[in-house]
C-alpha cells in the first residue's frame, strides 16, 4: 500500500500571519533569503570589459530594430541616431542612463508583510510562468485550463519558498484572450497576496492590471505610483530587435513607477552566436538598448536585467537547459550586470518532459548557477518542464524542496565556533568508538541541527519497499492533492475585492482588450 503524506506541525498557508496554518507540510518560514557567497566570476577584468565594449560596439555600429514609433522618437530626441526602426546609440549615452537607474528597490504588494528586496545580495523565486500545457500523475499532458491556472495559484500561495506570482503558470485556453488577463488577476489577487506580474502585450492589458493591483491594495493613485506595486518582464526579439507591445507595455510601468525586467531570448547556435561570449554580449546589447530608453523616459525608473542565455541541442534544435554552457553564461551575466550595479534575473529550467532525473539535475544546475551568479530574481523557479512548454505541480512541489535547501544552505554560511558549538566536552563524553545521538550535546540540539526534508525519503531500501515503494513524483503529487484540500485564500480587505469584481465585470462589458478573433 502506498504511503499518504504524514501531517506535521508547522509550514502552511504561505506563512500568511492574518491566518493559521495547515499542516500538509512543515515548511521553512517567509523570508527573503539572502545570498553570503562571493559570486563566481569565469571572466577576470579585461573579459568583463571586453564583453561590455562588445556589447557597446553593438549597439554603436549595428543598433537594435526598435519596432514602437514612441520608443523610436524617445530615442531621436535623446540623441540617439535613428534610420527607420533602427537605433544606435553611444557608449557615453548608455551609461549615463544606466546611472540613472536603482541597483536596488522594493516591491511591496497588497500584504505588506510580503515585501520584497530586489537587488544586493537577495534572492527571491517566481514560479513557473507562461506554459500553454500542463502535465500531472493523474491527467498526463494537456492544455492549459483555468482550473488548473488557479490551481498553481494556490501552490504559489502556499509555499514560503515562492515569493512572487509571476505569469500565468499555465495558459487557460478556455477563456477568450480579450478577457482572460481580467479573469487571471482576479483570482492571482485574491488567491494570493504575493507580488504579482503584467503581461506587456497591450494598452488595454497592461492598464487592466496596474489598476486591479492599485485597487487590490486599496491604494490612491498618488500611492501606487509612489512605489512598486506590481512589475512587467519583457523580453527582446533575438536578435537585435524589441517589439511593440512589449515596449509599449514596459514605457507604460515605467511612466508610473513600476518596475520593468528586460530579458532577452539568446540560444546560441540559433538566435546568437555559437560561443557564450558572444551570446552574452548581444544579449547585454539588447537588454542595455531598452533600459536606455527607460532611463530616458523615466529617470531613477526600477529596473533589472534578466537573462536567458543558453544553447540548443545542434542535432536537433531543440533548446537546451540546465547545461554547462547555460551555468557559464549565468554566471558571465552576473558579473557584467554587477559592473552596470543593476538587479539580476534568471530562471530555474529544464529541458525534461516529466519530472524525473534529468529535470531535477538540469533544474539544480540552472538554480545553483543563479546562486553563483548572486541572481537577485529567479524565475521559473518551481515547475518548469519541456523547454518552458509544461507546467506539472509535482515538479513544482520537487522544486520547492531544492529551493529551501538553498536558503537553508545560506543560512548555514557562518558557523559558531565557541566552546559549545567545538563541542570539546562532548567529544570528551562520548569518546572513542561511540556514537553522540544520546550525549546530551546532540538532545538540545537534534530537532533543529539540520535541514529536514518534506518530499525527500531518506529511510533505507527495506524501509521504503515496506511503506509501499512511493517514488518522489508519486510523494509530491499527494502533497500537491493535499495543498488543494486544505487550501484557504489569505484574508483580503471586502470593500477592495468588491471594487476589484464590479472592475472586472465592467471591463469585461466594455470588451476587455482587443483581439483578432
């Protein structure tokens, strides 16, 4: 017989402090984990300056087809040269925009308690965003639904490790696209009260979801616009192009205060170059080009790079993740984006169908490459599989252990060495040829000395073969039944959810945004 998933004490409802908690799991409190490590830094000097000049030289000689007449006569006026969409623009000119720009800022959303710190040293994760299918032990693989949308909310909401909503964890394909950002806000806002994120594809859309998190916090105009509220990522055209929409939606946030993260799409061997050096520098180029603009229009604006640099399989041309090559250009990444002090951004992904071996060591490799790079925003961070194209809430749930072993592996940067921690007495006491899980030193301390898992089996064969051979997508999957049972939403002010469903209801009589079909 197969094992249900034992009840302990602690963990919850995300750590929400206006409620109780459940006990499907005892899970690690909120924080915002904090990176201790020097960064790895495969480039010395004259590498990092190389990539920058090359980057510079990019944007100089060749320029970046900006596909947004706004962009392109924001960019006139600074200066920049301009013929048609493509725009070039100088080194001096780009970097005093860049020291415009914050190499730190908070978002704080509806909860104030789930502010976070993007920059310096802190590391947030996001889950898995923008998938158009799903897969699960009991479905297998199918479209994105809004069912099943709503239930990688409450995951999101559940785990403290997770600290931002981001997209859509999965596509719903059964609402209509006109509506759908309004029907996927609502509930991402009232599901959860974590920051939470705009798809920059379109006025209408972008605006739709700026006022929803402005009424969701119960905030005046003047206040939203006061701080970060919510954030946009958008993402380049590789190579060399940004599209309108995207610019569209990024100037937007930028005019009102909210923060932009610009991530471009670099496979090399298909849409950069082979070599990660140069991958890198046209992914900075890209990046570089629309802060620049964002800087312009909007000085002081929150910003941060992101990037998506990895290679594609050269049998197939499939992409690639997780990849030696993928770590490396993490980690390059990080090191130019500390020279231009902006925020990093990077993600936690795979290449994997199902969530078995190769989708847990590629993931571990992608996220310990975003801790090596002292990445600041991880996303994708729990449920990412097939490439970005599945969303699967056992993988999910498997990530999530990963990501509090490494907040639980940060915490364990300094260690206490008086007396009592060097344990001499208790070296004493036991002796040679003894064990210490009965001295006294160990009783005090067994229940917190190391980390404990939730999804991991660390009995013996026998054991486990006895308790009924449970695999661990087979562990996690009951665990992910488990959340949806006993969820609970957090606790949200009435009159601000009345507000934001008579928003929603009216927008959606007036057509919600516009589509070809």
């Amino acid at each position: 017989m197969n094992e249900e998933p034992r009840k302990r004490r602690a963990g919850g409802r995300a750590g929400n402090k206006q409620r109780a908690g459940t006990a499907v799991i005892d899970q690690m409190p909120w924080r915002i984990p904090v990176n201790p490590d020097a960064p790895v830094e495969p480039l010395d000097a004259d590498g990092v300056q190389r990539i920058h000049k090359t980057a510079m030289r990019i944007l100089r000689d060749i320029g970046i087809e900006f596909l947004n007449p706004d962009a392109v006569a924001h960019l006139k006026r600074a200066g920049c040269k301009v013929d048609g969409t493509n725009v070039r623009m100088d080194e001096p000119f780009v970097m005093e925009m860049l020291s415009h720009a914050p190499s730190e800022f908070t978002i704080t959303p509806r909860n104030p308690d789930r502010e976070l710190i993007i920059g310096g040293k802190h590391m947030v994760f996001v889950n898995v965003s923008s998938p158009p299918n799903a897969w699960d032990l009991e479905r297998g693989k199918r479209s994105g639904d809004f069912e099943t949308f709503k239930e990688f909310m409450k995951l999101t909401q559940y785990f403290n490790c997770i600290h931002i909503a981001g997209g859509y964890p999965v596509e719903p394909i059964d609402i209509h696209p006109s509506v759908r950002h309004l029907d996927c806000l609502y509930e991402k806002l009232t599901l959860t009260d974590k920051v939470v994120h705009a798809y920059s594809l379109g006025a209408e859309r972008v605006e739709d979801v700026m006022e929803m998190t402005r009424i969701a916090g119960g905030l005046t105009e003047e206040e939203f616009r006061a701080k970060p509220r919510m954030y946009t990522n958008i993402n380049s055209v590789s190579p060399l192009k940004h599209d309108f929409p995207m610019l569209d939606g990024a100037m937007r946030l930028a005019k009102r205060g909210q923060p932009v993260v610009v991530t471009p799409f670099t496979l090399a061997g298909a849409m950069a170059p082979v070599t990660m050096a140069g991958a890198v520098a046209l992914s900075l180029a890209e990046a570089l080009a629309a802060i620049a603009l964002l800087q312009y229009i909007a000085p002081g604006c929150p910003v941060a790079i992101g990037t998506f640099t990895s290679n594609v399989d050269m049998k197939s041309g499939a992409p690639a993740f997780g990849t030696p090559e993928y770590m490396r250009a993490t980690q390059m990444t990080g090191q130019l984006v500390r020279f231009y002090k902006l925020p990093l951004r990077s993600s936690g992904v795979c290449a994997a169908n199902i969530p078995d071996g190769q989708a847990m060591w590629e993931t571990s490799n992608s996220l310990w490459a975003a801790v090596q790079s002292r990445t600041n925003m991880v996303y994708h961070a729990a449920g990412w599989l097939e490439g970005g194209l599945i969303a699967s809430p056992e993988k999910f749930v498997m990530d999530c252990e990963v990501l509090q072993m490494i907040q639980r592996y940060f915490e364990e940067v300094t260690f206490a060495t008086d007396e009592d921690d060097l344990a001499f007495d208790a070296i004493r006491e036991v002796g040679a040829g003894g064990h210490y899980f009965g001295c006294q030193h160990t009783q005090e301390r067994y229940s917190t000395a190391f980390y404990a898992p939730f999804v991991s089996d660390w009995r013996n064969y026998e054991a486990w073969q006895q308790d009924g051979s449970v695999w661990t997508p087979e562990r996690a999957h009951r665990i992910y039944k488990q959340i949806l049972d006993e969820f609970e939403a957090p606790a949200m002010d009435a009159t601000a959810q009345e507000e934001l469903r008579r928003f929603v209801a009216r927008r959606k009589q007036e057509g919600g945004a516009p589509t070809d079909f």
